[in-house]
C-alpha cells in the first residue's frame, strides 16, 4: 500500500500573519479520510509573517515537534522554558497534562517556515516536559538522521509514544532507503524539493502512506525529507 496524500489538496489558508497548509483534520478543516495516520495526529506547514506568532495557548496530552525549515521561532511555555529554534533542530514538547506555551517569529523582517507535528502519546496524563538539540546539516546529507524516538536513540530527542522521526537531505540523484519493520507503517514528508519514494512521484508538501516493508528514496532534486516509522 502506497497512498500519496498531495499538497494541493490539504486544507488551510492564508491570513495575513499566517499562511498555513493542513495535511491532516485540524481546527476549522474536516477531512474524514484524513484524520491523520497510526499516531500521526497533526502535519502544518506554518509560513509567520515578521514580528508575528501565536500568542500563549493551552495543550495536553500531545507529544508536539517543531522543525523549522527556514528562518528561527521563539519558544515560551509555563514550563520556564525560552528558546530559538532554528533550521534543523529537533524541538519536542510533551503537552502532557497539561501545558501552556506561545510561538512567535523574532525577526522584523523575514518569515520563519516550519512544519507542526503532533503525535497523540502512549497514554495520557504524562509529566509535561519539554527538549531541543541540535541536529547538524553533515549528519542528514545522504542519509536518514534519527532525530525522535521513544527511548532517546542515538541522540534523538525523547517521545511518549511508539514512533520514529528521520530527516534526511538529498542533492539531485541521492538515494537513501529505509526497511520498515513487521507491522510498522511509514510516513514520508517532502518538506522541500521532489522525489520519488518507490518509484512514485512526490514534491514539496506531498506527503505519503505506505506499508511496503522496504522504502527508496530518490531526490530528483535538492529535497529535505521527513520519514515517520510508525507502529
């Protein structure tokens, strides 16, 4: 099974402030048949204007990555935590019981293009907790980084739930693959570029479903992608 969900058919708008793209149901955007995938809630590719963001908001029981693909996000949250994250960082907060936090893009000129990922936890009630590293643009070229996981492996940041985030970047002509292992489902994500994923074609904002237990990867042009390994 290999089921292309494509980028110009997610829900979304353009607000001014906020230009967003909805892979999955979210807010005022219904979808029945995509609801999200496995524990994969939630996909936004958020563009924020200058000097704009979302102010404090509540969450709970979410494990909520920002991977910011261009420009920087300032992070606040009741938890005390204040940070910048910035292109290729891995940011996790889990929402857990209960958790407030805003979003905002520092600069006064360029906007800041991220994707939201929201994966729904193992279980609910979990102590809020919040992790942001550093994941170097050498590590991914040519290769899948893992970034999250469930137990922390290899230096990813740390999820409540059965699943794995890989990033890689791809120039024009690299092949990257990945074995699925039995009864796991994958996600891939094209945040940037074109590639094809077992013989398919995908682009920017293309997202897919599979279950093929092997996945190639090939980058017809420079791309950054996210893999999702799903229980």
């Amino acid at each position: 099974m290999l089921e292309i969900r494509p980028s110009t058919e997610r829900g979304g708008g353009d607000y001014g402030w906020l230009n967003t793209r909805h892979t999955f149901s979210f807010d005022q955007y219904r979808d029945p048949h995509w609801m999200g995938f496995r524990s994969l809630r939630v996909i936004n590719e958020d563009f924020v204007a200058p000097g704009n963001g979302f102010p404090m908001h509540p969450h709970r029981d979410m494990e909520i990555i920002t991977y910011v693909l261009k420009g920087a996000l300032a992070h606040k949250d009741s938890m005390g935590n204040g940070s910048i994250i910035h292109p290729g960082d891995g940011q996790r907060m889990s929402a857990g019981s209960g958790v407030r936090h805003s979003e905002a893009n520092p600069s006064t000129k360029d906007p800041v293009h991220l994707l939201q990922i929201w994966i729904t936890p193992d279980r609910s009630g979990h102590q809020p907790g919040y992790e942001q590293k550093s994941f170097p643009e050498e590590e991914k070229r040519g290769r899948f980084l893992l970034i999250a996981s469930p137990d922390g492996d290899q230096g990813s940041v740390t999820i409540h739930q059965d699943a794995k985030l890989y990033v890689s970047l791809l120039s024009p002509g690299q092949q990257v693959e990945h074995e699925l292992g039995q009864g796991r489902f994958g996600w891939l994500q094209v945040a940037k570029g074109a590639v094809d994923l077992n013989g398919r074609s995908l682009k920017q904002g293309d997202g897919a479903a599979t279950d093929d237990p092997r996945l190639i990867v090939s980058a017809r042009e420079e791309s950054e992608i996210l893999l999702f390994d799903l229980a």
